[in-house]
C-alpha cells in the first residue's frame, strides 16, 4: 500500500519569497568580489526599489519532492518554452503535498496566504471523477496544478512558485537552526519508508537543525496512538504555520542578515517559478519594510472523510467560497 506520504514537503511560502525577494535588495550591499552568486545587476535593484509600488501579486504555491523530479521539472519546462494551455501539461510524478494561494500587496506588503490541504477533494483539471487535489502536480505538472486551483478557488492566478523541501533544510541550518516548541511528544517510525522514517521529538521548547526541523514538519501521526488538534491533514497544516512565522522571525533577525547571499543561493537551488525577475525586484522594496503582523495565513474550512476507500478533505464550498473572495477579490 502507497504510504501517505514519502518525503513531506514544506516550503514556508512567505519566507521564501522574503529571502528572494527582500535578499535581492540587499544582495549589492552583502556581495563579495568572489561571491558567486549572481542574480540580477544591482544598478536594476536600485532603479525598481526606487519606484513606487501599486498593485497586487496573486500566486500559488507548491511544495513538491524535489529529489525525485525538480531537477527534471526544470528541464522539461525549458522545453516547452512558449507553448500555452495544455500543450504545457506533462507527468512528473511529484505531487504537491502543500498548496496555498498567497497574495501580497505591494503598496502595504500585507501578505495573506491561504492553505489547501493536499487531500482536498476536486475535479482536476483533464481527468474524469473527483480526486486529491495533489495529484494534479504529479499528472500533468505546475500549469495543471494552476487550472486546477483556478477552478476549484475562482481566482485568477496564472503565476506559481514550486519549491522542494530541501530548501527549507538548508536555510534552517544555514541560520544555526530554528527555536520552536514542540506542543507533544513526537513518536513515529516508519522503517519501510524510503528513507527511513524515525521521529523522536520531545515536548518543550528547543533549537532544531534542518534535520529535526523536517521531522517535525512531517509528523502526522504517533506511534502510540494519542489524539490531538495537530494530527492529521488540517493539524499538519496548523503547525506548518506556526513553523512559517517562527522560521521567518528567526531568518530575518538582526544576526542572520549577512547570512542572506547563502539563503538566497540555498533557495534558489530549491525553487522552480515562472515570475519574473523584474517581479522579485519590484517586490525587493515591499520586504525591506516587512514586519511579522503583515502576514496572514487560513485553512480553507471543511471536514476529514473517508471516502471509497481513502481519506479526502472536504471542502465546505459555501464558506470556502467566502474565504477566497474575501482574500482575492
């Protein structure tokens, strides 16, 4: 039987696009001569931050297994350079274990970001019946995965950034690791996944590297058994955001700044997007200004149900229908 999930994957969308877009501003006044990370010209950086921002940026985003495809992905995407609509489909066999749509507003740099979870059931874009939403990305790659989110949420997003969960294991280590209180005793082995699967976090507040970081994003059930509000498809998304906020407050301290060139090649190595340079350099000035109270993040609401013999999320579509145009309209 397919395990619930092989390699889970979190990318902190919000901070991702912090470390991309508010690194990119600062990226002339960190660089070295022997640095070799070279994104855009810095007399470009200054001349877009310099003007005033109006507008808003609506895209989704997808956390993926990189290890088995982002590599490919990028290739086959390359490619297909200026074909449109389904003529840009293609299998990737990754599916897309975390979904949000984020927008931010680049006059206010309010960022609001709202989860789908990956077990949503939805008609995806091509394909016969209902299914979970995830296996969109896997079928037919990104563009499907906006058509479908297009159609299920009503909302006119055309852009995506899709990132692998190595990307968050390296930035976590590259800031010396995160603080974060675990609410339980997380106990999990799974000795017939591959790799390996073995979680042993104590309950309490403690600094975990990129490792520890990964097992307590990936934690869904215990070994033991127990309930709790952070267990299941909703639960894991509950504490991916809570790990969003502490991991954004904590990379953008004042003592991980001169950190950001190595953050911004760890994320770039890990990111897949089809948004412009000249976007990120337009968004650069809205994250130098950026403050933890500017994001919000919610859950599309429904219920867990075990459906034909697997486990779907069921959307409330009244209430979810509120909640998107209440964000993107």
């Amino acid at each position: 039987m397919q395990k619930f999930i092989k390699y889970f994957k979190i990318i902190l969308i919000s901070l991702l696009v912090l470390i991309l877009f508010f690194g990119l501003y600062y990226y002339n006044k960190l660089s070295k001569k022997d640095n070799k990370l070279v994104i855009v010209d810095e007399t470009k950086i200054n001349q877009k931050t310099e003007e005033k921002l109006e507008g808003e940026l609506v895209f989704a985003f997808f956390g993926i297994d990189g290890e088995n495809g982002l590599g490919y992905i990028k290739k086959k995407l390359a490619k297909l350079e200026g074909k449109t609509g389904e003529d840009r489909y293609f299998t990737t066999g990754n599916p897309s274990d975390t979904m949000m749509l984020v927008k931010i507003d680049k006059k206010t740099g309010k960022v609001n970001v709202v989860s789908v979870p990956r077990d949503t059931r939805v008609k995806i874009v091509g394909h016969q019946g209902m299914r979970k939403i995830n296996a969109s990305f896997a079928k037919d790659g990104p563009y499907a995965a906006i058509d479908t989110l297009r159609e299920f949420s009503n909302v006119d997003v055309t852009n995506y950034i899709a990132v692998d969960y190595k990307g968050v294991k390296a930035i976590v280590d590259i800031i010396g690791g995160i603080e974060i209180d675990v609410p339980f005793d997380m106990d999990y082995d799974d000795p017939t996944d591959s790799p390996p699967l073995h979680i042993h976090l104590k309950k309490g507040k403690q600094k975990l590297d990129g490792k520890g970081a990964m097992e307590f994003l990936r934690f869904r059930k215990s070994n033991h058994g127990q309930g709790d509000k952070f267990l299941g498809d909703v639960g894991r998304v509950t504490h991916q955001q809570y790990f969003i906020k502490e991991l954004m407050k904590q990379t953008l301290s004042a003592n991980n700044v001169t950190k950001l060139p190595r953050m911004i090649q760890a994320g770039l190595e890990h990111v897949l997007t089809n948004i412009s340079i000249d976007e990120m350099l337009e968004l650069a000035k809205v994250f130098t200004s950026y403050s933890q109270d500017k994001l919000t993040i919610e859950t599309i609401p429904g219920t867990d149900k075990y459906e034909g013999g697997a486990s779907y999320f069921i959307a409330d579509e009244e209430e979810t229908a509120k909640l998107f145009t209440k964000i993107f309209k």
